[in-house]
C-alpha cells in the first residue's frame, strides 16, 4: 500500500470521470436457518461476505473489469438480523485514487413480521483496488460525486485514506526499528 500506484500502471491519457450513480449497486438475500449463529441470529460473516460481494460488483462495475479487495474497515453491526429478514445491502463508490477505490456500504434489514421500515443494521468501508490480467493494480476512473451526499462521503473517504496511510507508516516504522535493535527475529 503505496502514495503512489507503479509508474507502469500510470501511463496514458487521462480516464473521463463517471459518476456515483453508474455503479452504485444493491444486493437483496433472505436469511434462512443456514445463515445463524449458535444464538439464532444471523452470523456476521454472512453479512460480511453479502458486503464484500456488493462491494466488488460497484468495484469492477466502476473500473471497468477485475478489482480485488485490498481491505475492509469499520464493519459496523448496529442490530441482530434475524432468519426471514429480507437484508438489503447497498453499495457505492466514495472515493477513487489512482488504482483504488474506497466502496461505501450500507446494511438493511426489512423484518419479515413487522411492516416496519427497513432498519439500517451495518455499515462498512472496502478499498478495492482495480488489477489487470497479471494482478497488477491498474487506473481506474474518477468518481464523480453527484450529490451533496456523495460529496460528504467523498471527503469523509479521504480522511479514512489519510489515516490509513499513516497508521500503516507508524506500523512499519515501528517493525523496522525493533528489527534494527535486534527484536521479533
Ligand atoms: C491489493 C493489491 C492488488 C495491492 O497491490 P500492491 O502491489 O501492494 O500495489 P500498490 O501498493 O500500488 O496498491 C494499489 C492501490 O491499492 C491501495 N492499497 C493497497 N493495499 C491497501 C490496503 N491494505 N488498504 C487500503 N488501500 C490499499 C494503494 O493505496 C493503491 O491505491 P492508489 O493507486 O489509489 O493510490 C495486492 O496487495 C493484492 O493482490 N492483494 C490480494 C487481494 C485479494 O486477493 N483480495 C481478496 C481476498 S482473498
């Protein structure tokens, strides 16, 4: 994870930007007994992998082809999802760079005995980053925020990348100078 994504997969003109709306993305499923933990409830690693596959439709739906998932941060659980909700997961692009793309998601559970709203059970952010045959990263185009909504998450992403970024520095500052003085060999 670099500032900067290899010279080599940086070449070329410009790519015209696409908007928001171009790849936002939902995914509907019903909860079934399959999907439970030792609770009852629904087991948050099947939510997480609905995140990841709505993520990566918007992902490869924005850039154009594959697009891999580089990381997955504040996967939030705000509520149980219960067996017979109708879960309704929502994805979009909040922030392009160079080769990678921050997908926003949002949870939703429609409950199947109440006619209640669907209530926002979770919520995560993804970096998927763009790659070629080879797995290499690759350009991406940028987003164009089209509302003021898609402009806050915009800038909400970008201090999400920032903090990334620097805490993956402090990490690998902190292995180098303990391996320096000898530790963790
Ligand atoms: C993600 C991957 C392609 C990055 O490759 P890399 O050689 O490290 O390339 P870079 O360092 O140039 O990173 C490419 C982009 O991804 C971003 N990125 C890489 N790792 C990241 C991380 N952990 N978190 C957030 N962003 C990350 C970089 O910031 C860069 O973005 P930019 O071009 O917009 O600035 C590579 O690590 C990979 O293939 N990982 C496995 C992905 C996978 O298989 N996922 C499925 C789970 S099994």
């Amino acid at each position: 994870m670099t500032d900067q994504a290899p010279a080599a997969a940086l070449d070329g003109p410009d790519i015209p930007g696409k908007p928001t709306s171009a790849s936002r993305t939902t995914l509907s499923h019903i909860m079934t007994h399959n999907d439970t933990n030792l609770l009852g409830t629904v087991h948050g690693g099947v939510i997480m992998k609905l995140v990841d596959d709505a993520a990566g439709a918007v992902a490869g739906r924005h850039s154009g082809g594959p697009a891999v998932t580089a990381s997955m941060d504040e996967m939030a659980f705000l509520e149980p999802v219960r067996v017979g909700d109708l879960v309704h997961v929502k994805a979009q692009v909040n922030w392009t760079g160079r080769t990678s793309m921050e997908v926003g998601v949002r949870v939703l559970a429609e409950r199947w005995n109440e006619s209640a709203p669907a209530t926002q059970v979770g919520s995560a952010y993804l970096v998927f980053a763009a790659v070629d045959a080879d797995g290499k990263p690759r350009r991406v185009p940028p987003v164009v925020p089209e509302t003021e909504r898609d402009e806050r998450r915009y800038q909400e992403a970008q201090i999400r990348r920032t903090h990334r970024l620097s805490r993956r520095r402090a990490i690998m500052a902190l292995r180098e100078k303990r391996a320096a003085e000898g530790f963790d060999a």
